[in-house]
C-alpha cells in the first residue's frame, strides 16, 4: 500500500514560501502542504519553533537541491520582548525562573545598547535548542533539567532596528546571520540594560532574497487546492530564485546535455569570461541547468545538476 501510495504522488518541482502560523511545528507545516501539492519529495530549509511564525521555504522534487544554499542564507525577523522576566526557554512557551524591575530607558537609550550588538560575535546556543551533544538533543537534557557546555558559535548582525518600546513590551528587527538565536539575542540585549527578558513573539520576515510579500498563508493555499493543482502549483517558484544571488552564465544547447552529464563545459563566449565560484547554468534555449563551479582553465565543473524544463527567471 505504500508503495503504490507513493507512486500515486506528483512529481512537484519549486519552491513555495509559507507564512507560517503558530502552533505548527515546521515539518507539520511542511506535511500539510505536500499533502496539498500530493508531491512525490519534499524538504523545508531553517526550522521556525512552533510558536514562531513567518518565511519557511518549503522545496519540493528538484527544489530540495536548493535546501543547503538557503539554510545558510541570512534572515530577518521582527521580535517581540518581554522585558523584567526570564523563562527557562527564552520564550514565551517556558517556565518563568526569575523577574527583575525594567529599567526606565528611553528610545535612544536602547538604540545606543542595541549598536553594541552589531557585526560579528560569538554566541552561546540555548539548552532548548535542536542542537545535539553526545548524540543527544540539548532540548531532551533541557526537559531533563540537565545543562552541559555549549562552545559559542560565531554570528553576524547586520542590522538592529527599534520599532516600539512601551513598559516592558520592546519590539525590534533584526537581519542577521544563519545560527542567530534570537531568543539568546533578547536575553543579552536586556543584560546590557541591567534585566531580563524572554522572546514573547517572533516572525521571521525574509530568508536570503525571499521578500515577505512572496509568502502565503496555509489558509489560502488550502483555497487555492480547492480550484484544482493548476491554482495550487501557480504559488510555486522556479528552483533556480532561491540561487539568485549567484551570477549566472549560458552554455550551448549541447554543452548543457554534457553539463548534465557530469561534464566540465565552456560556456558560451561572453566580454570578460565566467565569474569566479559558484555559477547559475543555463542552456541557450534558456532553461536552468543547474550549479557549477569555474575551474582554473575557466570551465564550468557542474556542483548541482537540476533536471528541470523551466525558463531562465527574472531576478527578484
């Protein structure tokens, strides 16, 4: 019965950028709107905690290639303080273990403190995080009352921005670097200003150059599948968005199907000749072959071969 179940699955290739809701946790999501597409392989890039909502790529078929460009892509988010208590989570689903008074800060104030947070440092990844040590999830011990050593991984903040400070509500945004933990981020954030805190809300705005605008609700999704797969697969993008930032290069129609075949190509002639590293590859019908990297001798060695018919996106 699985096994004719799983041939009875599309093959869906794109990515589909959900807004996730509260209360689901990523792979959840990720189940409910593959079952939704009835895709065949699927695969979501940089887990949100249940109770965060926002930008979770969802790749699906060929678009699973594209899963560890976008895990290492930056991020922003929009968060929501609670200032004067600390929980043993860092968020609002734990234990309260202390409280302490707010200091009476003005705007400014927390904008000096919050520029001390930019650029690059090193942080100490939470107890409640999906992180293993010795083989073990640090959450499992967390839920266990046990605390180990974390070594401090480095991270990068690019920019902190004040949106509201109102009693012991702070809000900000902040666009960062992958391995960012907001919640440690809110906690050293409110140290620096003589208290505690905990992450009360968090919604992750953008991944990479994914806009919030390309998102969609898992209500509208559900919609859409109601008018048949042709309105569903319309929410999908090409696999090949997700690698814009990559410069792209055009080989010959034949070069591609040697590309394809795990061949070093020379791309077609252009002025200056190919980038150095990494390389979107298109053939000259356009379609999107896949990644390559420039060698020495200035051909393109495929990395990531797509096996896709889509046309060359426009850049977003």
């Amino acid at each position: 019965m699985g096994r004719s179940g799983q041939s009875r699955r599309e093959a869906v290739d794109g990515v589909l950028l959900l807004n996730k809701p509260a209360g689901l946790s990523s792979n959840q999501a990720l189940q409910r709107v593959k079952r939704l597409l009835n895709a065949r392989k699927a695969g979501h890039t940089g887990s949100l905690d249940p109770a965060a909502t926002g930008m979770l790529p969802l790749c699906f078929g060929e678009a699973t290639k594209v899963c560890p460009f976008l895990l290492n892509a930056d991020k922003t988010y929009r968060v929501t303080a609670r200032l004067g208590v600390a929980t043993d989570s860092g968020d609002a689903d734990g234990t309260r273990t202390r409280t302490m008074p707010v200091p009476d800060l003005t705007a400014d104030d927390w904008r000096q403190l919050m520029r001390g947070f930019l650029g690059e440092s090193k942080q100490v990844p939470p107890m409640y995080s999906a992180l293993k040590k010795d083989g073990k999830r640090l959450y499992e011990l967390a839920r266990k009352g046990v605390t180990v050593e974390r070594d401090a991984r480095p991270i990068r903040i690019d920019a902190i921005e004040l949106l509201e400070i109102a009693g012991n509500r702070l809000v900000f945004r902040v666009a960062c670097s992958k391995g960012t933990y907001i919640r440690v981020l809110v906690e050293d954030l409110a140290r620096a200003a003589g208290t505690v805190a905990h992450t009360a809300r968090l919604h992750r705005e953008i991944v990479g150059d994914f806009e919030a605008a390309q998102m969609h609700d898992l209500g509208t999704l559900e919609a859409a599948a109601e008018d048949g797969p042709a309105a569903l697969l319309s929410h999908l993008l090409p696999p090949d968005v997700a690698l814009s930032g990559y410069p792209d290069v055009t080989v010959t129609t034949d070069a591609g199907a040697r590309f394809c075949g795990g061949m070093a190509v020379r791309p077609a002639a252009v002025a200056a000749g190919p980038p150095a590293g990494l390389v979107r590859v298109y053939s000259d019908e356009p379609r999107f072959l896949g990644l390559g990297e420039v060698t020495g001798g200035g051909e393109i060695a495929p990395k990531r071969v797509f096996l896709l018919g889509e046309k060359k996106p426009v850049d977003i």
